[in-house]
C-alpha cells in the first residue's frame, strides 16, 4: 500500500469567490451588474421603469430617489435597493436572483457607504 500526499499554494473557491478586500467600485463593480441585469429593454433605462440604471444615470437615480444613500450603511439590508433585490416572492431582477456573489458584492458596497466611484 502506498501513500500519496498532494500539497498546493493554489487556493480553490467552491461555489463563489471571495468579496474583494477594499473599497466596492460602484464603476468598476457595481455598474455592471446593473447594467447587464436591470437596464434592458422595458425595465429600467431612460423613457423606462425608475430608477433608471443606464450607465450615465444609474447613481444619481439610485441615490437621488431614495433607493440607497450613505446612511444606509449602518443598516445595508434595509437599504430599498437590497430589498428590491432580495425580498418578497419575485425579487429583481424578473428574469432571476442575482448571484450570492453580485448581492454580497452590492451589500458590501452599501456598507461601505454607497460611494460613486
């Protein structure tokens, strides 16, 4: 009989990676999931449902009518935004729930204070 020992440096993810160390970029990270989830056809671009999600006014329309602000950050999963997002029996967006990931990634850039960066 013989013994068979396997070692590596290479750390292996099961399921989803780990949320970033550091600041959320909401240009960087957060836009494109809005973008590639929710600004579609129909739903919520410019002429569409609010807020409208569209690259050039997606913060300001998040945070200037209420969907998520700074101070949500002391409570980020009672932001609207999160809620919209997780809550109820038909979260957004209608197509399917985001990915463990994408709503850990969103609650960790609420956390940090829902900054346009």
């Amino acid at each position: 009989m013989g013994l068979l020992a396997m070692g590596s440096c290479r750390k292996d993810f099961y399921g989803q990676p780990p949320i970033p160390a550091g600041p959320i970029s909401f240009n960087k990270e957060i836009l494109p999931i809005l973008e590639s989830n929710c600004a579609k056809s129909g739903c919520h671009i410019p002429g569409g449902q609010t807020p409208d999600l569209s690259t050039p006014n997606a913060y300001n329309d998040l945070t200037g009518l209420g969907y998520v602000s700074p101070s949500d950050s002391t409570a980020p999963a009672q932001s609207i935004l999160y809620q919209k997002l997780t809550a109820g029996s038909k979260p957004m967006p209608p197509s399917g729930k985001l990915s463990a990931y994408n709503l850990n990634l969103i609650l960790t850039w609420i956390k940090q204070g829902v900054q346009n960066n």
